[in-house]
C-alpha cells in the first residue's frame, strides 16, 4: 500500500514540473522581456513616431454621436512641445506651442497637458462662428487624452478617446509638406471657409443627403446644426416609414469628411468632395457603383410634415428666447433670419420689435403677438394647409397703423404669402418641448426657430 502512494506521488511530482516547464517555455515565447519594458518599448515606439515626421495633418471627432469634428496641423518635438494651428478656434489660425506627453496608462496614451487648440474641444463654453454657445457645460464634449490604437504603413496613427472609446477619433496623417507653417495656415484657413460656406443661411436652409445603392436613390434631410458639426439625416415616408442616423461632420479644405462611415451596398462613404460644377454647395462620395451627396437643394428633397404637430403656444427664439438663458437652446434660427429682425429695429426710430410669439397653430384661426419696447401687439390669423405648405394669413388687428408698417417686413416672413414650410426637427435641450422650425417659401434662405410651451 505505502509503495502505491510513493508511486502516485512521484507520478504528480513529475507532471506538476513537466507543466511548470511548459509554461515557463510558454511565457518566454510569448513575451521576450519584462512587463516594465514591454511598456517603455511601447511608449518609446509612439514618441518616436510623433517626432519621426516633420508635422502631422489631425483629423479630430470629439464624439460622433452628438458632434462632428475639426481639422488640425501638428508638429511634435523632441523636448515634449507641439505646435499646433486649426479651423476650430473660430478664426485664430495663429500656431501655438504647448506640451504633450506620452505615457502609459492601462495603454499607451498621448496626452496634450497644456492648453493649445486641441484642448478647445474641452472648454465647456466654446461658441460657434456667430458666437453662440455650442452647448453650455460641455462645448464640443473633447478630451486631452488619446489612447494609441494603431499606425498603418504609410505612418498614419489611429487614435482613440479615453472616455468615448467607440465615437471619437483621433487620426495623424503626415503631411510631407514642402513648407508646413505656410501650407498648414492655407489648408485650416481653407477648411473653416469651407465650414462657413456651408453653414451660410445665403446658401438655402434645406440641408440633404442623397443615397444611391442598387435598390435606388433615396433622399433624407439632413437636420444639420452648424454649432455642433453634427447631423441627423433622416427619412418619414409618406406611409409613415422611419429612418434617422447620426453623423459626424469634419471639413477639410475641399472635402466633408463623416463619422460614422455611411456603409452602402457594402461600400463604406467616408469622404465627401465639394462639387465645384454645382450651382448650390454639394459634396460628393463615390465607390464602386455606389454614391451619396451632401448638400443644400432650393425646395425640401422630402416633404417636411412638422406643420401636423403644431401646438397651442410658440415662442420664437429670436429676439426673446435666446436672451433668457441657456436652458432655451438648440436655437435653430438662421443669421438671415436674426439680421433681419436687427437691420429692422436699426431702421425704426420708435421702438424696438423684442418677443414674437404663435398661438393656436393647432386651429385653423389664432393670433401673431410682436412684442416691442413700447408695447405689444395682436394679429388675428387663420392658417390653412396646402402641398404640405402651411399659409398664415392677417385676417384683422387693432394695432396703430404706423406700428403695423414699421414691422410689416417682419410679418411678410411670418405670413408668407407664398406659404410656409414647418419642421419639427428636435426637442429643447434636457426638456420634451418641441423646437419648430419655420421658411417662408419665397425667400428660403431665412429660417426661424420656435419652442412650444
């Protein structure tokens, strides 16, 4: 018996030194030096690739599903400075040198640890080109910190956000410019132009995009927001089909890139190019039998149906709303519109137009208010739907006839003779009140926007 139990415990022995052998063999195999080194290898092998190329062309997606992004030049050194210009600080193109770090932390990271113009995409109250905030309390929702994912064989590195790992992106593309300060000026100088350009009310207010696959082509309206880069294309069908998706928008100097990729047919539209032929701005992608557009059209591409969810009380945002805080936003009124309302109260001596609201949109009769600095008066109206067009209509007022003529170009865009197109694109931020917007059908570079109370 004793001899039975000596033999299985010198079996055991020699197994359990035979498997710790192994997995000694696998260790060495699987990795050549210690964890401590692995890391600074890694580290090192970033650095080494920032500082390798003279500057790098930054693509930057702070978070695709509520933003869209910026485009940026970078040059990194050797003593952890960086230089930077970009499209996003509205205008200040002018390069700035701060510093960057890399390290390590669960992965490698780059880490920018002072302020330049990448940071901006973590100011809290960053504005857009007209100086309305982007969003109180989280701006363009950034980061400081990148983790590093990847880099392919022409030295393009592939970043992610620490926080928004699956909706921001960060992507370093060398440039091989002959002179980096002056091409790097010229291409953000361009970009945001371009940005501009399409954020221009003279340029129309039906955004949209067009889809073309083997099954058709199918339009949406891209209910795009020139504050946050982002747009929402999306389809209703007549039969009350439904279609939306989210899409980050980033402008280079000739081009619109996305995020999300558009995948179509099994082709992925990731670049769009400016249309230069086309007589309103359009953006064009292109693979394999495969397209889509982004641009601005005259008309709507599909019927805009907000008119059928009007309510009993609207306030428009400009000139009111938009002065009472912050919980009031998205303010989706135009700078056509806003000019309008401004060149107006410059040109009247008496008083100035300060609160427009809609009651009874819901009905078929109810009431324009156009509240000024000497009082507020009352419109009747009736409202009548026509080819998805909603047409409002002074039917009576006992307003002075002098105030009646000094805002009469402001009524000829509310009434607009030629009818009205309505969308309800988006609610109030944090809230479930619908925002309205409204474009008077002859003059469609204006647009106002209204929330239901």
């Amino acid at each position: 018996m004793k001899k039975n139990i000596y033999t299985h415990y010198w079996i055991l022995s020699l197994l359990f030194l035979f498997t710790f052998s192994c997995n000694d063999d696998i260790t060495e195999e699987t990795f050549d030096s210690p964890p401590a080194l692995r890391i600074q290898e890694r580290v090192d092998e970033l650095r080494q690739l920032l500082v390798s190329q003279q500057g790098f062309k930054a693509t930057y997606f702070t978070k695709d599903d509520e933003r869209g992004g910026f485009t940026f030049y970078m040059q990194f050194n050797e003593d952890g400075s960086v230089r930077q210009t970009s499209d996003i600080l509205n205008g200040d193109f002018d390069f700035q040198t701060s510093s960057y770090d890399v390290r390590y932390n669960v992965t490698t990271e780059l880490v920018f640890t002072t302020r330049n113009h990448i940071t901006e995409g973590t100011n809290p109250d960053a504005v857009d080109p007209d100086g309305n905030p982007v969003q109180t309390g989280t701006g363009y929702a950034g980061t400081n910190n990148f983790q590093y994912f990847s880099v392919d064989e022409d030295g393009v590195i592939y970043f992610r956000d620490v926080r928004n790992r699956n909706t921001a992106s960060l992507t370093l593309t060398p440039t091989n410019f002959t002179d980096f300060d002056a091409e790097s000026l010229a291409s953000v100088q361009q970009s945001y132009q371009r940005r501009l350009d399409f954020n221009d009310c003279s340029s129309g207010t039906f955004s949209f995009m067009e889809i073309t696959s083997s099954t058709g082509t199918q339009g949406y309206n891209l209910n795009y927001n020139g504050s946050t880069l982002f747009a929402e294309p999306r389809f209703v069908g007549l039969d009350g089909s439904f279609d939306e998706f989210d899409l980050g928008i980033l402008f280079t100097e000739n081009s619109i890139l996305v995020s999300p990729g558009i995948e179509v047919d099994g082709e992925l539209l990731e670049e769009f190019f400016l249309d230069e032929t086309s007589e309103t701005i359009q953006y064009v992608a292109s693979q394999n039998g495969v397209s889509a557009v982004i641009g601005y059209s005259v008309t709507p591409v599909l019927p805009i149906l907000g008119y059928s969810e009007l309510g009993e009380f609207l306030i428009l945002h400009h000139p009111f709303l938009n002065t009472l805080g912050d919980d009031w936003t998205p303010d989706l009124t135009n700078q056509c519109f806003v000019d309008l309302v401004n060149d107006l109260n410059a040109s009247v001596a008496l008083f100035d137009v300060t609160r427009i609201d809609l009651y009874d949109l819901n009905l078929d009769t109810g009431q324009l208010y156009i509240g000024s600095t000497i009082g507020g008066a009352f419109y009747d109206i009736s409202k009548e739907i026509v080819d998805d067009k909603v047409y409002l209509t002074i039917t009576g007022t006992t307003v002075p006839a002098f105030f009646t003529d000094a805002v009469q170009p402001l009524i000829d865009v509310i009434a607009d003779p030629e009818g009205l197109y309505v969308d309800q694109p988006t609610t109030l931020n944090a809230f479930s009140n619908q925002i309205f917007t409204f474009t008077p059908a002859s003059n469609t570079t204006i647009r106002y926007s209204a929330v239901s109370l």
